[in-house]
C-alpha cells in the first residue's frame, strides 16, 4: 500500500477485508483477508511481515490497495473464498460489487 493511497481506516473488532492489486500476479489479482486487528495486520502488509503473497506483490513492484471490509470472524472469510472470483466482490474490478450482496446480512464497509 503506498503512503499516498493508505487512508486511516478504523475498524473495531474482527473483520474480513479485500486487497486489490493494481496488476495481477500470476493468477492473483487479490487478496482476502480476516484479522482482529485491521490497523495492525495493514501495518504488517506494509512491511512486508504480512501474507507471503502480498509480500512478493509489494517486491514485484505492484500496488495494493484495501478496497473492501467485512465485519465478521473467520467463517465469513471461509464463506467469501468459497466464492473463488474475489474480483466479484471488489468494487474497482466490478462496479456493481457494492449491490452484489451474496452474503445478505453481513454488514460491510465499502472503501472508496
Ligand atoms: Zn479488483
């Protein structure tokens, strides 16, 4: 995430969220995440002492950017991988993913 385009988010409580990559990476074009801790697990991303993929990501020089969150535990994080199209549910790749509600109910917070 560049120190442009990282805005201060606050998120109480567990969350699952979305990483877009601003050019995919073989075949990943982002990330899906859960954490309890949203402001310290970016901060990881940052320093690359997050998930191996973001990691290699960053080094190859693409950029990141949290683009959507979920509040929930893990097993909202089971639910949003079963989906395997994560670019659906990412509202710079799908402009309707703001209305695309496959998981009615789950309270979400759409990063702009
Ligand atoms: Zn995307």
């Amino acid at each position: 995430m560049s120190s442009q385009r990282s805005k201060q988010i606050k998120v109480d409580g567990p969350c699952v969220y979305l990483i877009h990559f601003s050019h995919p990476y073989q075949h990943a074009g982002h990330y899906l995440g859960w954490t309890k801790n949203l402001t310290a697990r970016l901060r990881d991303h940052q320093n690359g002492n997050g998930a191996r993929l973001i990691a290699v990501v960053r080094e190859a020089g693409i950029d990141i950017q949290l683009v959507r969150i979920w509040h929930g535990q893990r097993d909202i994080e089971q639910l949003l991988k079963k989906y395997k199209h994560s670019s659906w549910l990412c509202p710079i790749c799908n402009p309707h993913a703001a209305t695309h509600k496959p998981l009615s109910g789950i309270s979400q917070i759409i990063v702009k």
